[in-house]
C-alpha cells in the first residue's frame, strides 16, 4: 500500500501562483507520501474550461511532471479527468469518449497505471429515477469503450462515487459489474458518499469488491445550514471538507474496514477544507499514515 496526495488538495495555491507543481511533489514527499495523483484542472486553463483541456497535447507540463516525478522520488500514480458520455449531440459525445481514450494512451506512455473519468456532469443532480435509468445504457456504452482501449494500453479506468448523479455504493457497483471488465473498476472516495447522504462505513464496505483505486478525506457533517461555503446533499444535509482524522466520518472504522478486505493499492488523500492548504495536506496525509499504521498493528495483535 502506498500513500500520497491528489494534486487536487493544492489546488487554491496552484490557482493563485503560490506553488507550481514541482512544489507540490516536493510537498508530498516532505510529508512522507510516496505518490501523487494528478487531477487535470491542477493543471489546466481552470475548471470552467477542463471538459476541453487535454493534457496529451501539452507537452511542455507533461515534461514537468515527469521532472518533478524522477528528482522528489515521488511517483505519479493516477490521472482524473472530467468528463461527460451522456451529451444528446453525438459529435460532443464522441469528442469526450475519444478525449478519455487518449488520456488512457497518455497514461500508458508515461508509466501510470490508473485513470478515473468523469461520466457526468459532476454538478449534475438527478431529476428521477427514471432518469437516471435512461441515461444508465448510453453511460455503459461510453464505459465499456474506454475499459476495451484501456485493456490495451494495459491501464485501468475507472469510475468514482463523485458528484450526485453517478454516485452512492449501489449505483457505482451496478455500473461497473454492467461494462465487466478487469480494466474498469472503482475509484473509491471514501467520504463522496455524504454527497447522496449514503453512510460512508456502509458504502465503502460495499464497494470494496470493486475497487481499484483510492481516495481518502474527511467532512464535517450538519443536519442544518452552518453559513455560506457548505455543500448541500441531495438529503439536504450540508457537509464541508475538513483536516483527515478532524471530521466526522468514521475513518479509523473505514481504515480497519479497508485493511480488512485485503486492499493494498494506492491510498490518495483528498484535502478539501477551508483550513489552510498547506497544514491540510500535511497534517492529513501524516494522519493517514498514521490511522492506518496504527489500524494494522491493532489488527496483527489480535490475530496474534
């Protein structure tokens, strides 16, 4: 099992010129992370323009990465890209599938072994049930497209309980059993569940089976509107990111839960609190470490 850090967590500093991604390795590294999972609006002209943005084009970030990656000793396990397969024009649609395509070849040209995509809107809230039902083939299609290419390049792609449309423990295992593929799993976000007020412990012990990827962070959770910042779930609950281990989801439950299963692939905190960034993503991925270090010695002594 390794540990490390979505650039992701960075991305207010990114944005406003503080750091560049070379630092961000250098960041991870310092606190004792072994990998870095690239999300592309990190990198990107910015979020309004990232279903556009392709990072195999741009070979000048690209070079960067790889820099940044061989001096920090820091690995690039990962890419997250937006995306979207459920466009009524076919020309948009085809462009998003086959931009998903080159990130898997982008992915196997440069040595990483996981891509998770998009396959909605992540804003996009579900009007229905029955429209959640008719959108649910077009999605397979576009998924089981990506999964035969990456099953080519030898990576695997994968969808993430992310957003509220495609997202709760049912949903993604439903999705991911309907493409049957080895090279079109999960990524797995332990604390995104809140987003559909799905509890976290449930729905990751769910969806453990078909996980190949994931992602670990931490919420504070109220059942009534706190002020302005705070995300509402479809239940309409609000939740904020916090520091990992400062929140409310049961994370050492979760952690014992994942070392239960058998899991031993990447680990890639998420840091999306209002803390400052900087003591977020140290402080929460020495606390991973720590939670799960701790979790494992509890679990051998009582095997003992």
């Amino acid at each position: 099992m390794e540990f490390g850090t979505s650039s992701y967590s960075f991305q207010k500093l990114l944005k406003a010129g503080d750091i560049g991604i070379e630092g961000v390795f250098d960041q991870i590294a310092g606190s004792g992370g072994t990998h870095m999972e690239l999300a592309t609006l990190t990198v990107g002209p910015g979020l309004e323009d990232m279903m556009d943005y392709d990072l195999s084009g741009d070979a000048e970030t690209r070079k960067r990465l790889e820099a940044a990656s061989r001096e920090s000793g820091v690995t690039l396990s990962g890419m997250c890209i937006p995306a979207s397969f459920i466009d009524e024009d076919r020309a948009a649609r085809r462009a998003q599938i086959d931009r998903a395509k080159r990130y898997v070849d982008l992915c196997a040209d440069m040595g990483v072994g996981f891509l998770r995509t998009d396959v909605v809107p992540w804003s996009m809230r579900p009007e229905s049930y029955a429209q959640v039902e008719a959108l649910f083939p077009v999605i397979v299609e576009g998924c089981a497209e990506v999964a035969d290419h990456a099953a080519a390049r030898g990576v695997v792609a994968s969808i993430e309980n992310h957003g509220f449309l495609m997202n709760g423990s049912e949903r993604c295992r439903r999705l991911v059993q309907a493409v049957d593929s080895p090279h079109f799993r999960m990524t797995l976000d332990i604390g995104n569940f809140l987003c559909v007020d799905e509890d976290p412990f449930v729905a990751v012990n769910n969806c453990l089976g078909v996980a190949s990827y994931m992602h670990v962070k931490d919420f504070l959770v109220r059942k009534h509107y706190p002020g302005p910042g705070w995300l509402e779930t479809l239940g309409g609950r609000h939740i904020v990111g916090t520091v990992f281990g400062f929140g409310d989801v049961e994370t050492r439950a979760i952690v014992r839960r994942i070392l239960q299963s058998g899991y031993d692939g990447y680990v890639s905190l998420e840091f999306e609190g209002n803390e400052p960034t900087l003591m977020g993503c140290e402080t929460g991925l020495k606390n991973v470490i720590r939670i799960f270090d701790e979790v494992r010695a509890e679990l051998a002594s009582e095997a003992a």
